[in-house]
C-alpha cells in the first residue's frame, strides 16, 4: 500500500505542478492567441477584391441619397407605375367642387413623376436648372402705392402674343375691354423675370389673356420708395393693385396667379361675400406657388374685392410650423440656407433703407429665415417676436372666412410646405372651398 501511495502521488504532483505554471503565467499565451486572431482577421478582409469594396460603398452610398433626396421610384414600380390617386377635401355643398373641380380630369386621375425626377428635391431644382424660359418683352408700368411705395407692373397682352405672328398690335388696353386680365404674384425674392414667371406669363398670353406681373415692392430693379418692405403677410400691395385694375377695366375679369409666398398674402385678402358675385362670370383663378399671401388676401377683404374666385397651388398655410419643418431635417436646412441667401440679396439691394431702420451687420449674418425675420422682418414691419410675426401672418387663420370659391392644390411630399400645416378641418367645412392634395410632389 505504501508503495501504491508513493505511485500515486509521484503521478500526481506534476500535473499539480504544471497546472499552477500555466495559472501564474497567463498572459504570453493569450495575448498570442489574440495577436493571431487579429492578423487572421487582417488577411482574411486582404483577400477580399476591391471591387467588393467599391460595390459596398456604392450600396451605401445609393441608401443614403435614397432616403436624403425622398426618392420613391422604387415604390412607383412597386404600385406597377399607376402613381397615387388625387385626394380631394370639400364640404358637401362646396360651389367650387360641383362647379370646378368635379369638372377637372386631372383631380379625379393619377399622379406618376417623371421616373428620373421621383424626388421632390429633384423636380423643385429641375426648372432652375434645365428650365428654358420663352422670350418674353413685358411693357412697364410703374406704380405708386399710397405709402409712397412703388410697384413695377410688367404687361405681356394677348395682343403681343399675336403680334409676334405678324400682326400688328399698339400695346394698350381699352377701359371697355372684356378680355380677361390675369394677375401674376411672384414668390420669394423672385420677379418677372424668374424662369416659372415666365413660362406662365407665356402660357396665359398665348391663350387670349392679358397678363401683369405685380412685382414686390424693391424687386425688378425697382428701388424703395418708402420706409415698408413687403413680407409673408404684407397684403396691402396686392389689394391696391387689384383694386385700380378693377377700377380701370371694369369689363375685364380678372384673374390672378400666385407663386411661392404669393398664396399666402391673396387668400387672406379676399373674403368675399359670394352672394354679391355674378355667377355666370368667369372664375378669378389664383395660383400661388408656395405661397400664402393669397389665401390672406382673400381672407382679409370679405365683400369688397373684385375676385370671383381662386385657387391656391401649394400655400404653406402655417408660417409656424413651416418655418420648424425646414429647420427639421439636413435637406430642409439647405432650402433653409438657400432662401436666406436670397433674402440677404435682397436687403443688399436696399441697404441704405435697411441699414437706418434695422442693424445691418445682423441681417447680412443671418444663415437662416427665422434669423432674417428677426433681425430684419420684424424690426421694420414692428413685430414683437418672429412667432407672433409667423401667427398673425398665417393665412390658416383666415381661411375660415373665405366666401368666394376657393380650389386649394397642395403636393403631400412637397419639400417645404408640410403636410403638416394644412387645415383640413377648415377645409371640410368651408362651403366656397375644395382642397386637393397629390401623393406626390407635381
């Protein structure tokens, strides 16, 4: 037994031993084993052909334009390319939907963008871009506002578009003329001779109707002439104009198209009451690209405007909520950027007025519109706050009081409107109004 203790244990004891070794002295060996792993790692991803690589990259690269430029071709052909049905909010009595709107092909069809433009981004840049405006020769008419403001008035008369034929034509317009004068607002910093004024310019004209640009005030090489400046809810310029129109061709219907910040200053303006109209007039249609001077306009007026009816293309509706949805996302930031360079251009114009009424050094520092108004907007048009500047001006607060027929068409992916701001409460109940809405930006 003795000798089978002394096996036993003279077996044992170096395992014993080794084990506390390899206890003591762990770290060479798992810092090998790591090391290994590491450089296995390393050759293997060496062993992987670049182009492997490339292709990764240019995967996620496309990922990321996808989603940054809201590109929906791919769900264009998922839905088989039959685009998204138009929408339509109306009150069950609304004039405009009986009389208008049901009577539009285009409200009742489809909507498929262009495959290569399926991006709302894509399409607003397109026309800037590639856009080739027609020729157009306008005939000036400058007028004085009663703050002692001056408006340039750029003609092109039915007339012209004829004249360019061969006839002849002398480039006046009777007091008795009957032919329908359209009334064009431009945009944000934009004027008669912007690339989309044109093309409308160009496309009513030579369909038999007199056109004028009523350029804002210190636009179209137009110096300031009085200590105001127009903004998002400056609607007096646009009744002034309306109004003299009126009175100088009574005979004349008049129509009025709006673009970009336009839509937001005529709706408020023109709250009319629709039992003084003469039906059987033709419609006043007024198409406000992005903007909401319109639908203020209409709003504002009540019975006492000339307009017989509008239509408004993609009014922001609320400044507010506008101004915190391009604030939102990297690409609404870049609008966001854009536009303020446009509007610092703009006060560069005029700095002379600008720099008496407001601090010059902050407007050319702004690098944002809700900067611009603050240092600028509301100093000279006596705002408390860039909010109460964006409430008190939102023609959402009067769209409510509308009375003339009123057709509203609004992009649901449109990169600066929001959908978000649309009052589509208001338009359910509103009789004189119709509100359409596209699934995707037109």
């Amino acid at each position: 037994s003795r000798k089978i203790k002394s096996s036993i244990t003279g077996t044992r004891a170096p395992p014993r031993h080794r084990h506390r070794t390899r206890q003591q002295n762990p770290g060479p060996m798992a810092t090998a084993g790591e090391d290994s792993a590491a450089e296995l790692l390393l050759r293997a991803a060496a062993l992987v052909p670049l182009e492997r690589y490339a292709l990764a990259a240019l995967l996620l690269a496309s990922a990321f334009l996808y989603r940054f430029l809201e590109l929906h071709v791919l769900g264009d052909l998922l839905r088989g390319l039959r685009g998204g049905r138009v929408a339509l909010t109306y009150h069950p009595d609304s004039q405009v939907y009986h009389r208008v709107a049901a009577k539009c092909r285009s409200l009742h069809g489809r909507y498929l963008a262009t495959p290569w433009l399926a991006s709302p981004h894509l399409q607003t840049l397109f026309l800037g871009i590639w856009g080739r405006p027609p020729s157009v020769t306008y005939r000036r008419q400058l007028y004085t506002v009663r703050d002692g403001g001056t408006i340039a008035l750029d003609w092109l008369l039915a007339s012209d578009s004829e004249a360019a034929d061969g006839s002849s034509c002398d480039g006046t317009i009777s007091s008795d003329d009957s032919t329908p004068i359209v009334v064009v607002v431009p945009g944000l910093t934009s004027d008669s001779t912007a690339a989309y004024v044109k093309h409308l310019v160009f496309s009513m004209a030579s369909n038999g109707w007199n056109v004028v640009v009523g350029n804002h005030r210190g636009l179209g090489g137009i110096s300031i002439t009085s200590d105001c400046f127009y903004n998002g809810g400056w609607t007096e310029d646009i009744r002034e104009v309306v109004n003299y129109l009126h009175q100088k061709y009574p005979e004349a219907p008049l129509f009025t198209v709006g673009t970009s910040l336009g839509a937001n200053i005529l709706v408020d303006l023109v709250i009319y009451s629709f039992t003084s109209i003469n039906i059987l007039k033709p419609i006043l249609i007024l198409y406000f690209f992005k903007l909401h001077i319109q639908v203020k306009y209409l709003g504002e007026e009540g019975g006492s405007t000339p307009v017989a009816g509008a239509a408004s293309i993609c009014s922001p509706w609320d400044l507010l909520v506008t101004s915190r949805f391009i604030s939102r996302k990297l690409v609404q930031r870049c609008y966001d950027k854009a536009l303020a360079i446009g509007l610092k251009g703009y006060a560069k114009l005029h700095q002379p007025v600008l720099s008496r009424l407001a601090n010059w050094e902050a407007i050319t520092s702004s690098r944002s519109t809700r900067e611009f108004d603050h240092h600028a907007t509301c100093v000279v048009a006596k705002y408390e706050t860039v909010d109460t500047f964006y409430r008190k001006c939102s023609c959402a607060n009067y769209i409510g009081n509308v009375s003339v027929p009123l057709l509203c068409i609004s992009a649901l992916d449109d990169p600066l409107c929001t959908r978000e701001a649309i009052p589509w409460d208001e338009c359910r109940q509103v009789t004189s109004l119709t509100q359409a809405h596209y699934l995707k930006h037109f």
